[in-house]
C-alpha cells in the first residue's frame, strides 16, 4: 500500500510563491515517475509537472517558466516550487505517484491566488 501526503497550499496574492510538498510511504520500491496534477474550479484535472526516476522534467505550458518540480529519492519526497502566481492557478493539487499498473493520489492540498 502506497500513501501521498500533499502540504505547502494556501492562499497567496497574485505574482506571490508557494512550495508544494509530497512525501510517499509504504511499498514505494516501483515508483516509476512522480507528478503534480491540479483541479480548478468547474474543471477537469490536469497534468501541471512530471519528473522522472531520472529527473527529465515536463511541464504544462501554462506555467512553463514559473513552477519547477523536483524529487528527492532518499525523502521519498517531490516537491513543486510555484512562483509568480496567477489567479488562474487556483485549485486543489495533487500529488501523484507512477507505478507499473497504476498511479497513487494523494488528498489534495488547496492553492488560491487572489488578484
């Protein structure tokens, strides 16, 4: 069994930063590629960073310059650096975790950015 939990969220003024953090515990030995994904409101989920075993990184191209994803492997840790925030980066995150045959979420941490 795999559990994520998500922290850092909170409510920030436009153009402000926050630090998402996920920490994994259980049986995290096929952990393939770790991710961020976020859910605004009234819409669907979307993939915002991935980092792989061997740190290649992608991006959503709406935040492409402003967020940066890394992992730490001896934390069982993945962390989402969020700068120069934008309204329209509110939502919940969540962390997600890859596995062979299937993805682990964590809760949710809420982000809102007021203009």
């Amino acid at each position: 069994q795999v559990q994520l939990v998500e922290s850092g969220g909170g409510l920030v003024q436009a153009g402000g930063s926050l630090r998402l953090s996920c920490v994994a515990s259980g049986t995290i030995s096929y952990i393939n590629a770790m991710a961020w994904y976020r859910q605004a409101p009234g819409k669907q989920r979307e993939l915002v960073a991935r980092i792989s075993t061997s740190s290649n990184t992608n991006y959503a191209d709406s935040v492409k310059g402003r967020f940066t994803i890394s992992r730490d492997n001896a934390k069982n840790s993945v962390y989402l650096q969020m700068n120069g925030l934008k309204p329209e980066d509110t939502g919940v995150y969540f962390c997600t975790a890859v596995f062979p045959f299937r993805d682990y979420w964590g809760q949710g941490t809420q982000v809102t950015v007021s203009s």
